[in-house]
C-alpha cells in the first residue's frame, strides 16, 4: 500500500458488482463499499448522486476504485482534473472482475493498488507507466518511510533510464531489491538513499530515508528555525526528519503543535528525562544521537516507525450523530468516527454510527453507565489513543458532553488534562422534529427533559408551570418511560392551565430512523399513550398555528412576531 493513507472507497452502481466488490475489499479490510441508494442492497454507505459523491472523494484525497465504465469516471472527474491540488489513486475495475484498469494517481500508488487488485482477481493490471512497466516499479513513488527530493529531476532521471542509461544504487534500498533495474556497477546514474544533506547532482535521484528524529522543549523560542538550524548543522536533509519529540508534560504546549505542523511531521512524546539526550536514547534505541542546547537529534540506521517512538497525543471526540439518517451527520463528525481507534457508547447509538473496520474496537454499554464510559473514555484517551465518545442528536443537550467535562472537572489525573479533547455537534432531536412539521420553534421556545431521574420532579414543575406562563413553545425530550409512566400526564394538566386546549402539538417519533412518524395533534387531544421514550413532543405557544400542506398533512410553525399588548 505505498503512498496510501487514507483508505480507498469502492463505488458501485449496480447489485452485479457487489460480489467483485467484497473480493477487492478482502485485500482492503479498512474499504468500505458505498452502493447507489434504491439500486444496491448489502453495500457498507450509500450515496444519492454518483458524480458529485466521486468528485467529493476525489476532492478529499480518498482513493477512489470504481466498478462501472472507464468513460464515466473519466467525464465525472474531467473538471477537477486542471486544478492543482491532490490527486488520490482512481482507478476502475470491471464489474466481472475481469479487468483493472489504474486511472490516476501515479504517483499515490494507483500501479501499486491496480496490482494488488488484479492479484487478487485473477488478472493482470492494464499498467501503461513504461517505467513502472520496464522497472516493475514506480522509481518516483517510494515506499513509506523514504522521500522523493526533486519530482521534475526525477522524471528526467527516469527518462534518462529508459533511454538505455544504467544506474547504480547507493545506499540502503530494500524496495529496489526485486526491481528490473538496468544495474551496472560502473554506471554513472546513481540512486542515492540516505539522510545527509547534499547538493543534488545531475545523474543522481536522490531519495531521503526518514530516519531521523528531533527532540524540543517548547521553551525555545522560534522552534522551527532552531529545528532547521540545528539539522544543517549535523548535516542532515530536512526531507529526512521523521519527527519531533518532546516530554509527555509539554503535550498541551501550542508552540509544539505548531512547528511539527510547519514541517510537516509528526509529534510524539516521551517521560522527560534528566536530559534530551537521555530521552531520546530511550525513545529510539539504536540511534546516533547528538545534541546543542535546546535540542537533540538522533539519526537511525533505517527509517523510524514513528508509531513505535514515544506515543501520540491522545484524543477524545464527544460527537453527535444527528437523529439518525446519515445525512443529517456532520461532515465533521463522519471524519471524527473515520480515524476514530476507539468508539464508546450505548450499543444502539453505536451500531447507528458504523459500520466501523476491523481494526476500530467497540466499546458498547448500557445506557445508564455514563460516567463510567467517561472516564473509560479518558483513559483510553490518555493512553494516546484516539477516542470516540458517541451521543444521538446533539452530544451537548442531555447527553454524553455534560458527563465527559463532568469527570474531567473531578480528576487530577495530569494525564487527562493532556487529552485534546473536543465535542462536535449534532442536530438534536427537538429540531429535526420541528423542521419535519415546519418551523413550531419559529419563536422563543425552552427545551426540557421529563426524566426526574437526575433532578427532583418538584423543579420540572416548577419549570414547567413557568416556562408554560411565559408562552414559550416547549419542547420535551425524555417523555416518558416505563420506569416513568404516570409524570407525563401531570406534566400536561400543568400546562393545560395556562394553555388553550386547541395549542398544536407536534409528536415526532423515531425522526430520520427508519419507521419515522410524525404527527400533529390539539393539547387537548394529547394522550400519554401517544407518546414513548422514542417521541419528541413539541407543544405551540399562543401563536402557534397550523395549515394544510399539499401532501394531505398539516403544516406547523410559530410566527416570528408576537402580537403586541392591547
Ligand atoms: N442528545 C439527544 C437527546 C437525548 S435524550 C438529542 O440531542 O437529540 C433522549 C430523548 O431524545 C428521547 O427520549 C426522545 O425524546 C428524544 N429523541 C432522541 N432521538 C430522537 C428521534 N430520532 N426522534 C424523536 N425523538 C428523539
């Protein structure tokens, strides 16, 4: 999987590719197959609009393998391709499996998929690079852990190959062992693997291995000018840093973030030592290492597996799903779940949010156990994995948010206070209802939630009496429930008091779920046994009024304006 990070996408159109399309996915557990809405059944997502889904994935830089005609992928493609910018591996396949053909993406490693693809379909690659076809490999495109220097040099240089020049290797390229290179130990085209800093010379393709790892403290000041200063003097090319290091107890510092992200590497930490040095020894055994004040940088024999050096600052994402349908899910939230290691939650809320990879482990529990799955949730966090808390509808409106910040509130575990965390929202249940019956929270409304289950019922009356004075639409989560069957029908004599029997009332059940219902009553016709703990109940204001809509149902929506006083 050469150059590939992001997992690939498998596009069809049509049931008769759902069978070649479980075959490519065997080679990628982590691809999921997205069928056409209404025409595939048993895909993994499903989109609506084929073009602008593959041009969303291309603009993403997702690989794209499409089972459908070359011709349609090309079209819908077509006008993103003047643009500069990112270009992932497209490639096409034959519904039948009989054919796969590498479209984009060369240097992505599109050759390097279309061989895995034909390799596990029985068929040969419609490979058209001659320098991938002459070499059996793509010289441009090394594998990770290595750098190209100079694109443009490079292309000469393989130009210069196959037009009959030889080449010697210098260096360490265990890649280029089963490679059909035209080697010849007095050739004057030489590839160069390594990570000192050299002019790049002509007949030369200089490739940097990325074995070098850079140890900071966040005092300094212009860090990445100390960084850069500090390589050039050990002679070092910056392609060839892997990345920083710095002690666990600067995990939170800004000033780190940033300079790993100006150049563009990653930034792992380690238990601060008596010195960097020290560190870094500890974190990259194997190493030369050397130093100057404020730094250390230490050079391994072969490019570093920076998941094996340090750990990753941990993260934990309280996300909302939305109600349910996939399209109501923020983009946001759909990125969160993609890189998600973790994923914890009540079982329900959980499966809504998959499907999930192989590798993704769940961690599903009961609905009542919410501080105990934050906390859990920390301490995976902590660990410097990266953590995924899931609530329905908005993670901030009774939901997982609350007890998250609630449990960090109450430790003194440094370690959780390092956690990046952050909460991403999501459209709550009261106005994915309202936008299904109209616009019924047009006006002032109050949000409340029935369950006495953490707060006295005195207060919810209390509430209730008042926000039913005040002439707010009221929108009531948690209704009802078995464990609370009688409180509902006390809740509405209360409001019955200070409000006309003919108020609207919107009763949504099972919003953007499959079996949705959704339908409008008088409050003096609302019945307890209407309502469930799946039901959002929406009860009008004084202005508050109804209208017939085209498809026989009724449209609701509180004015914007309120009558002024007589
Ligand atoms: N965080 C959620 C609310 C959790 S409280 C949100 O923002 O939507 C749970 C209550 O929300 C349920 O008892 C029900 O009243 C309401 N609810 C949640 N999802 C719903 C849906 N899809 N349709 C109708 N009501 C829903």
């Amino acid at each position: 999987m050469a150059g590939m990070n992001k997992a690939p996408v498998i596009v069809i159109l049509g049931p008769g590719s759902l069978a070649t399309a479980r075959r490519i996915q065997a080679c990628y557990p982590q691809a999921l197959i997205h069928g056409l809405e209404g025409r595939v059944e048993g895909a993994d997502r499903y989109y609506a609009a084929f073009g602008d889904t593959l041009r969303a994935l291309y603009q993403q830089d997702t690989p794209i393998i499409a089972l459908c005609a070359a011709g349609i992928v090309i079209r819908t493609l077509a006008p993103l391709l003047s643009e500069k910018g990112v270009e992932p591996p497209v490639l096409v396949v034959a519904e039948d499996g009989s054919a796969v053909v590498p479209l984009l993406g060369g240097l992505g490693g599109v050759n390097v998929m279309a061989r895995e693809i034909g390799e596990a379909l029985g068929v040969s690659a419609a490979i058209t690079t001659s320098g991938e076809l002459r070499f059996g490999t793509c010289l441009l495109n090394p594998p990770e852990g290595y750098a190209l220097a100079d694109l443009e040099q490079g292309k000469r240089f393989v130009s210069d190959l196959l037009a009959g020049e030889t080449v010697r290797v210098e260096g360490d390229a265990p890649w280029l062992e089963h490679a059909q290179l035209p080697a010849s130990d007095e050739a004057q085209r030489t590839i160069h693997v390594g990570s000192a800093l050299r002019p790049a010379s002509r007949d030369e393709l200089l490739i940097h291995a990325r074995c070098v790892v850079v140890a900071v403290t966040a005092g300094s000041a212009d860090l990445v000018h100390q960084i850069r200063e500090e390589l050039l003097r050990a002679n070092i090319a910056e392609p060839a840093l892997a990345c920083l290091l710095a002690s666990e107890a600067e995990m939170t510092e800004p000033a780190l973030h940033e300079a790993a992200k100006a150049l563009n590497v990653a930034l792992r930490f380690a238990p601060a030592a008596e010195s960097l040095e020290r560190m870094l020894a500890d974190a990259v055994p194997q190493a030369r290492v050397g130093s100057a004040v404020g730094l250390a940088h230490a050079v391994c024999p072969a490019p570093v597996d920076i998941d094996r050096v340090g750990r990753r600052r941990g993260r934990l994402a309280v996300i909302g799903l939305g109600p349910g349908a996939a399209e109501l899910m923020v983009p946001a939230v759909k990125a969160e779940l993609a890189r998600a290691q973790d994923v914890l939650g009540y079982e329900t809320y959980v499966r809504m949010a998959g499907p999930f990879r192989n590798d993704q482990v769940l961690h599903c529990t009961d609905n009542r156990e919410e501080m105990q799955r934050a906390r859990h949730a920390f301490e995976l966090a902590a660990q410097g994995r990266s953590v995924v808390v899931v609530s329905s509808g908005d993670p901030g409106v009774f939901a997982m948010a609350a007890a998250v910040l609630e449990a960090l509130h109450e430790s003194s575990d440094p370690a959780w206070q390092r956690v990046e965390l952050e909460i991403l929202p999501g459209v709550s249940a009261s106005l994915a209802t309202a936008a299904q019956a109209g616009a019924p929270l047009g006006h002032d409304f109050c949000v409340m939630s029935l369950s006495d289950n953490l707060k006295p019922w005195s207060i919810i009356e209390k509430r209730l009496d008042l926000a039913a004075q005040a002439d707010l639409v009221l929108a009531f989560y948690n209704p009802i429930s078995k464990s609370r069957p009688h409180q509902l029908g006390v809740a509405l004599e209360l409001v019955r008091r200070h409000r006309d029997p003919g108020t609207p009332v919107v009763l949504g059940r099972d919003i953007g779920r499959p079996g949705q219902t959704l339908r409008v009553v008088t409050l003096g016709e609302l019945l307890p046994e209407m309502v469930d703990m799946r039901t959002m109940v929406l009860v009008g204001s004084s202005t508050t009024c109804t209208f017939p809509r085209a498809d026989g149902g009724q449209w609701v929506y509180t004015p914007r304006w309120y009558p002024a006083k007589p």
